[in-house]
C-alpha cells in the first residue's frame, strides 16, 4: 500500500475517535448534571413532612405573610403547597357590662365583666378618667383601676374602651361624684353677743377643698355673706333682731341646696 494512502486512512480514523470521544464526553457530562436531581419514585412517594420553621407575621394593615424554609426534595419531587387561611371576626359592639366603682380604704375601685363571645380574640381595655384635680390618664391591659381619692374632688369621668379585632367600641362614660352637701346645720352655742353655728363636717370635705358660704339675713335684708372651710362660725349677735342664716356647700363643679334656721331668741 502506497505511502500516501496509508497516511489518509490513519489521519480518518483519528478524526472519526476524536468525534466519538467528543460525544462521550458530552453525554458524561450531561449525565453527571442530571444524577444529582434524579430520586426514584419511591422517595417521593414517602414524603410527607410538613414545611420546617413555619412562621406568619400579622401587620396592622391586616395582611398576613407566611414563611417556611423549602427543602431540596420539595423542588426535586415537585411538592406543592396549599395554604388555608381560617379567619375569625370577634361580634361587633362588645360591652363590657357589670361596671361598679366603689371606695375602700381611700382608694377608688373600678371593676366590670370582660365582653362574652370573643372567640378567642385579644381585649384590650383603654381606661381614661379625668377630674377637676387630675390630669387625664390611661391604662392598658387591666381589670381593676385604684385610683387614690386624695387625688380628685367630687367628680371623676370615667370611659372604657374594648378594642377587639382592631375596632374600637366606645362605652358610655361612668361618673362617680361626691356631692357637697350640708348635715346638721344647728347653733351650737350662744351668749349676749355671740352665737356659733356649726354642722357636721363632710367625710371628704377637708380633703377636697369645699367651701361653705354663709348668708346673714336680719329682717329679711342680706347684710353679711361670710365663707370658710370649716365646720362652725361665729357671728355677733343681738338677741332681738329678726336673724336667719342660710348655709350652702361648694365644690369645685357643684353646690347643695341650701339650708337655713332662724337664730331670733327675743322673748
């Protein structure tokens, strides 16, 4: 065989294993990438593990975002994912109900029954009370308010609001009040000159600053108005002249009814 013949034969039979050891390595290569994502249909048929480290966050706009971390199997088995959402609604117009404000030792108690059928939903309570001695204040999250009685006089507004499900429900605003008010008005002394009015003190009027005012009428003309924040006072006196006093009690908001007794001893 000719020298040239034998040359071109060798030259074709290294360029056609070139080609076939190109193609090998081609479908090495594609096999090698497709082995890792290949799981037999066993494995997946088992798998039936919930998502790990599922979490939400609730935001105030109301919406919701769940998370959980995806394992590799899920993409590779092709595992979906159907979320349910159950959202309940607390009733509208909750009311708390049972309000009772009463007083032991100097403090003032406020006490009511939560609203019924929440479904499970978070209460919170915004309290708010005012007076003409203290500043408006709020509390969150309680079920008894003490609120000492040295802080305030004669009227303390009070408003509870349930916030349930992000709505507000307003409750009709409560008023506790110490009335002023005059018990025994009487003359507890006299002499020539003198007569000394007294009566009894109020439980919380020292305390609250009331004032009483006292009117001397001689003969049906006003001819002196005295106030003070005691319990007794003394006038000059003449026996003889036609004398009433009438005593009213003053609070900062409100006043009592008047009372009066007539003080002539002429005989």
């Amino acid at each position: 065989m000719p020298t040239t013949e034998r040359c071109a034969r060798i030259s074709k039979i290294v360029a056609y294993s070139s080609i076939i050891l190109l193609i090998i390595a081609l479908l090495v290569v594609t096999i090698l990438s497709v082995l890792p994502n290949y799981i037999d249909d066993t494995e997946c048929s088992e798998f039936t593990y919930p998502p790990n480290e599922m979490s939400y966050a609730h935001y105030g706009d109301g919406t919701v975002e769940v998370s959980w971390n995806i394992d590799p199997i899920d993409v590779r088995c092709g595992v979906a994912y159907n979320l349910t959402f159950i959202y309940e609604v607390a009733p509208q117009n909750q009311q708390i109900s049972d309000l009772l404000i009463y007083e032991v030792q100097d403090l003032l108690y406020i006490t009511w029954q939560k609203p019924q059928n929440l479904m499970g939903c978070p209460v919170t309570y915004y309290i708010s009370y005012s007076s003409s001695l203290v500043d408006e204040s709020t509390y969150t999250d309680i079920i008894e308010v003490r609120i000492p009685l040295d802080k305030f006089c004669f009227r303390l507004s009070i408003k509870i609001e349930v916030l349930v499900d992000w709505k507000h429900n307003s409750i009709t605003p409560h008023e506790y009040y110490t009335t002023p008010n005059v018990e025994n008005f009487r003359v507890d002394d006299r002499t020539e000159s003198n007569i000394v009015l007294r009566w009894d003190p109020h439980p919380k009027g020292e305390r609250c600053f009331l004032l009483y005012k006292i009117v001397r009428i001689i003969n049906e003309e006003e001819l002196e108005v005295v106030e003070t924040r005691l319990n007794s006072y003394t006038f000059k006196f003449n026996y003889c002249e036609d004398t009433r006093f009438i005593i009213t009690a003053f609070s900062s908001n409100s006043e009592s009814e008047p009372v009066a007794i007539d003080a002539t001893q002429c005989t």
